[in-house]
C-alpha cells in the first residue's frame, strides 16, 4: 500500500497515513482488517457446524436481488399466492426453501444505512469498504483512479482456477453491483470517460484514467467474462446523437468499446456473438459459442410490467439466466455466475411497491430456472440481497387482505385500516421515505382567527386504483429529489448445495466471499479447502484455535499459511 505503514496491535490491523478512512475506535477498516474478520468467521462456521464436509462446489451462482429486504421478500410472497387465488402469506418463494439461511450485516465503512457499491464490494471481495467504493478497500483516495488498495473479487478468484465466468443483470452492465465484479474505482458513477472529473484525468501519468465500461472490456477479470448480459449499451458507444441519447453515461474519447471487445474475442480466435434483442438471444447456441456480450437497453434493461416481449424487445431475466448457465456449463473446471435483479431496487426507489414486486418475481424465476439446470451436489446456489429498503407492511389487515389494493366483494381490500386521528384509509404497504408525499396542510385557528398550528392532512385514497403499477405508496417523509432511501436492516440470505451450512446466523456482508472461497476451492481460502476436502469434521483454516494475528504478536514466525495466503490474495 502506497505511503502506509502497516503494523499489528492487538489482533488489528493499523495504519499510519495522512489519507486515513473512518476509523471507529482508532481501527483502520482495510483490506487485512476484513480479511481477518472473515477468516476468523469462517473458522467459526466449521467450528459450529457438525454436518460431515460436503463434496466441494464446482458451480457457484451467485444471485442478488438488489434491495431486496425481507419487506419486498413479503409483499412479493404475499402477491404469488393472491394470485394463484389463495389468501398469500401460507406461500413461500422457490428459494425461500433453501436448507440454510443466515442474516447479514449491511453497514459500510463509512455509513450505516449503505449504497449498492460499498455492499457489492463486501459481498463479491470479502472486504468492506467505503459507499461509493468498487473494487477498493476503504484506505483508497477519493479522486485516485489508480489506487494501490484494489482488492480482487470472487470473478477473479474463478478465472485463476480455470472456471468460466459471466454476469447476468437487468441495470446497466456497468452500474454499482455488476462493476464491482470486475472495475477498481473510488466512484461508482464513472461508468464512462465523461462523468471522470477532467482533473482527475490530468493527475494520471499519460492523462488518462479509465472509466468502468473500459476496465470491463480491456482489463482483467472483465475482458475475460465468458458472459455479459444487461443494459448500459449508450456507454459502450463511440457516439449517440445527442437527441437519442438516454438518461445515462455517453462517451467523447470517441471509442467503441463494443469493437473493443469483438476484437479481443477474435485476438483468441474464439467464437462469439453481439446481442441486443430477445431473437438474438434465441439465436444463440450456447455450444458452439464462446463469449457473448448482450446489451439489451441504452440504458438499464426495462421493468418487468413495461418489458417489450416480442422478438425485438428485450429478454426475461430468466432466458439470459438460462442461457448463462448453459455457456458455462462447458466449462471444465466449473463456472461462476452472478445474476442480479436489479430494477427491485429502482421501484422502491420510486414508491412503486407493485414494480419492485414483479421485479423480486421476475428475480425468483431466474433462480428457480438455475435449481432446475444445476444439482445441489456440484453446485452452490447464494441467493441474497445488497440492502434493504424502507417499506413497511403496516396497519392490521386481515388475512388475506389484498397486499396491493383491489376491490373485491365490494370491499376495499389493499387498505389495511383506517388512520385513528384523520380517518382516512392507508394503504397496507408504505415508505418512511421518498417522494411520495401527499399531504395537503389546514391551519388550525382558534375563535379570534389566530393561527394555532397546521394539520397535515393525507390524500383520501378510497378512490384511488392502488394497484395501479404507476402508484406511489405514500411516503412519511418527503425527499423530492433523492427518492426513498435504503434501509439499514439486516437481509436474508439462502443457501443450497457445497458449502452452504457455513451461511447460519449473523454474519458480516463480508464474510459472504469468504464462506464461498472456501467452499469453490478458490482465492484466499483455496488452501484451507484443499486441506480439509474429505475430513471426518470440516477443517479449521487456522493451525490454532486463536487468531495468528494475536499470535503474530509473540511469535511472528507462527504466521499461519492462511493469513500468508489473505495476505497474497488482498496485496497487503
């Protein structure tokens, strides 16, 4: 690490440097300070379990609901049954049926409510990091795009292990979650060279800096994708006529990093194919196809409820799932593949709850057709959330009570009750956040025609269609122009396959990378799995049962291999 002088204390790893992070309790949050939190979790997870170690995961996917909180996860479960005629909350999502669940920690480290870039940081490299963050670890400056702290990822991990690799998702391929993958920035918007500030380009020795879509298709591990499936296609362009340019990043250094990345391809002399509709997609044959790239939208990939789906519109998050899995499936060593529902998070976002609903479906299809191609055997099936949002299931509606808003036996279902002050209905789903707030203001006026207050009064919502995809749920607190915030409550996760008891309790964001490097064989804990692959009882990856960091103290030449390993992989 550029101009830092590591040194141990206590088990914690501190650093001297005029550029530090937040530092609750004077602990610098780096690369080596998660990696010891994650290895000291997973020692803890094979302590714990007494289940015999399963065969390793050849396969691992990866799914990310993005905002999905156990509040959607609700509403959604909820919505299913509604409309398979049943009253809802007896059902359950596909997943939800996994063996093994665990809850997650979402805090960064900078922010206890986080973004998705931070989260998607912790999640795919073991580390957390600073909000705004990708690929960094939270030592990075703010303004440098060639950071020293760059911290590999479970895409990296993969392709050193011969595994085939792709990505799946309904934003922009080069939005928080996706990057994080594959891009070491210190801001999440670079996405193309124009959101770079022109300074920070002249502070680069040869003056430039590159931006997220670049790093995806010029640097390892992006160029090395087997799989590239999303929207974004606007900063992948050399040019776009201003008036057909999307609310999205757009190029001027005038490169077609889509010419870029065909080329690459043919440097290999493999095969490959360009997508950008649903017949495309079809006509992709994924055993004689080598790499693929789709782009399926300018911008992110359209809502389920708005999705074009004719031939020339856009694929289910589930065909590009399938088709992933089938590309990779001929991939000798295994694969990895992370597919994300992004757009859940966008309708909460906008107070939409029946969008982000059809989303999280939409999401559960994708997962459902990859328990149908893959076995529990071979294969690691993580399915969880980024962050969660601020919807509430409020009121108490009786069971069965329509979860969005219809009117059924000339009854106003989807209403929960009635408020106890102004007696107006509510709805059963709510925001404590966004821009959603309608309320009309009465002032209060005693005999003399003074004013004694002001009343907020809501919307009378009897006659309102709330079911409608374009509603907004009412939002108590009124934020115009930056919409409905995330949430910082824990979120689920589920796990089925190798290695998925090690996902039981409360667990760090973080320790996710480490539970999965472990069970694939691959990244820091690859010799740790290799030691243990058939024991009676899962093996400890640390020689002692204390942490060789307080070892190290005393003895530095006790250092186990592990720590040597965590080391190596994070370049501390």
């Amino acid at each position: 690490m550029a101009s830092l002088v590591p040194f141990l204390v206590l088990g914690s790893a501190f650093l001297v440097s005029g550029n530090a992070p937040f530092a609750p309790g004077n602990i610098i949050e780096d690369a080596f300070f998660w990696a010891e939190r994650g290895s000291e979790a997973l020692t803890e997870a094979l302590r714990r379990s007494q289940l015999p170690r399963e065969h390793r995961a050849k396969n691992v996917i990866f799914f990310v609901g993005d905002g999905m909180g156990s509040s959607v996860l609700t509403a959604a479960r909820i919505y299913r049954g509604q409309m398979a005629g049943k009253t809802g909350e007896e059902g359950s999502l596909a997943f939800e049926s996994f063996p093994y669940l665990s809850l997650v920690k979402t805090y960064s480290v900078d922010h206890q409510v986080p973004d998705s870039a931070s989260t998607a940081t912790a999640m795919f490299t073991g580390v957390k990091t600073r909000s705004s963050f990708l690929g960094l670890d939270a030592t990075a400056d703010a303004d440098d795009c060639t950071s020293r702290s760059r911290v590999p990822s479970l895409l990296q991990w993969a392709q050193d292990e011969g595994k085939y690799t792709g990505l799946v998702t309904t934003t922009r391929v080069t939005h928080a979650t996706p990057a994080a993958l594959y891009a070491h920035v210190p801001n999440r918007n670079w996405e193309c060279d124009t959101k770079i500030p022109r300074e920070v380009h002249d502070s680069v020795a040869g003056g430039e800096c590159k931006d997220i879509a670049r790093q995806l298709v010029e640097e390892r591990p992006g160029q090395n994708l087997r799989v590239i499936m999303g929207g974004g296609r606007q900063q992948f362009l050399d040019f776009v006529p201003e008036d057909q340019r999307v609310r999205a990043c757009y190029r001027e250094d005038r490169r077609n990093l889509i010419a870029t990345w065909a080329n690459h391809k043919v440097s290999l002399n493999a095969s490959f194919m360009y997508l950008e509709t649903t017949e495309d997609l079809e006509r992709l044959d994924p055993a004689r196809t080598d790499y693929v790239m789709g782009l399926f939208d300018m911008n992110h990939m359209s809502y389920e409820v708005d999705r074009n789906k004719t031939a020339q519109g856009q694929p289910h998050l589930a065909t590009m799932t399938q088709k992933a899995i089938e590309m990779l499936q001929r991939g000798p060593k295994g694969y990895f593949l992370m597919v994300e529902g992004g757009r859940i998070d966008h309708g909460l976002h906008d107070n939409k709850a029946h969008r982000a609903i059809q989303e999280t479906l939409a999401f559960e299809e994708a997962v459902r057709i990859a328990m149908e191609l893959t076995s529990p055997k071979d294969t690691l099936i993580v399915v969880t959330a980024d962050h969660d949002h601020v919807m509430t299931i409020n009121g108490y509606p009786k069971r069965g009570n329509d979860i969005l808003g219809e009117r059924l036996f000339h009854r106003r279902f989807g209403v929960a009750s009635n408020g106890e002050v102004d007696g107006l209905p509510y709805t059963t789903l709510m925001f404590t956040t966004g821009g959603s707030y309608d309320y009309k203001c009465t002032k209060i006026l005693d005999y003399g025609g003074n004013i004694l207050g002001v009343l907020p009064l809501r919307k009378n919502i009897s006659d309102t269609d709330t079911r409608d995809t374009e509603y907004r749920q009412l939002s108590g607190v009124w934020n115009r122009y930056g919409g409905e915030t995330h949430g910082g409550q824990d979120v689920p996760l589920y796990a089925q396959g190798p290695g998925a008891h090690l996902f039981t309790g409360l667990q760090e964001q973080s320790y996710i990378a480490h539970a999965i490097s472990y069970s694939a064989c691959m990244g820091p804990h690859k010799k740790d799995c290799l030691a243990g692959q058939n024991p009676k009882h899962p093996a400890k990856p640390f020689t002692s049962g204390t942490s060789p960091f307080h070892e190290a103290q005393h003895a530095p030449h006790l250092l186990s291999l592990s720590i040597v390993s965590l080391v190596t992989f994070y370049g501390l």
